[in-house]
C-alpha cells in the first residue's frame, strides 16, 4: 500500500513539473511572440505608407504578397497566444492543465507559421527595397 501511494506522489510532483516547464515555456513564447507581432504591424503600416505611392507593378506585387504572408504571421501569433491563455488560465491550484500531444501540436505549429510568414514578409520587404533601389 505505502509503494502505491508513493507512486501516486510520484505521478503528482512528476505532473507539476511538467506542468511548471510548460508555464516556463509558454512565457517564453509569449514573450517572443510580442516581438513578431509588434515588428508584423509595424511592417504592415510601413508598407501601407509605400503601397500608395507605387505604381510599378512588380513592385506592387512584392509589397502584397509581403502584407499577405505578415497578416498569416499576425494570425499564427493570434492563435498561439489565444492557446497559451486558455492554457494557463484553465489552471488551478489543485488541477495543472498540462497540454496534451494534440494542443502542443496546434501551438507549435502555429508558432513555426508566425515566424515563416515574419521571414518570408520581411524578405519580400527587402526585395522591393532593393528593387526600389536598382530603379531609380
């Protein structure tokens, strides 16, 4: 009887540190995730600026597929955040909310889209710079 209650703790503590690990990490995210956001709506209010005063239409095109992959980093950032938040909060003193294999699946994938679509936006950002630049 002692071996099973023994074990029974043993699966608590071992819980709550998963649990504390997954908080560790959620805030890390978070904090990360602030950063692409703020740095996607900056770049989109920058583009916005050069979209009304482009009449090329190569130059066009790259400033709207920069704005279309941000607005998809925007939304994978959203949709992390959103689950870290019902997450941790859905937590209690007694219940430690540990995400299953599925919910840490949604995150992780929608945080590897908020920064593929950062990348690939800033990147077209720099083409049309550099395209500016050579067509002068």
């Amino acid at each position: 009887m002692a071996t099973k209650k023994k074990s029974e703790t043993d699966t608590i503590v071992e819980n709550e540190k998963k649990y504390d690990r997954f908080v560790e990490e959620a805030k890390f995210i978070s904090e990360y995730l602030k950063h692409i956001a703020t740095l996607d709506t900056g770049s989109i209010v920058i583009m916005a600026t050069f979209l009304q005063k482009v009449v090329q239409p190569v130059a066009s095109s790259l400033i709207s597929l920069a704005t279309i992959c941000l607005v998809i980093s925007l939304t994978g950032v959203v949709i992390t955040q959103h689950f870290l938040a019902v997450t941790v909060s859905h937590s209690t003193e007694d219940v430690k909310n540990i995400p299953t294999t599925y919910e840490r699946l949604v995150y992780r994938v929608s945080t590897i889209i908020a920064f593929i679509g950062f990348i690939i936006g800033l990147s077209l950002l720099g083409a049309f710079i550099v395209y500016g630049v050579f067509n002068l």
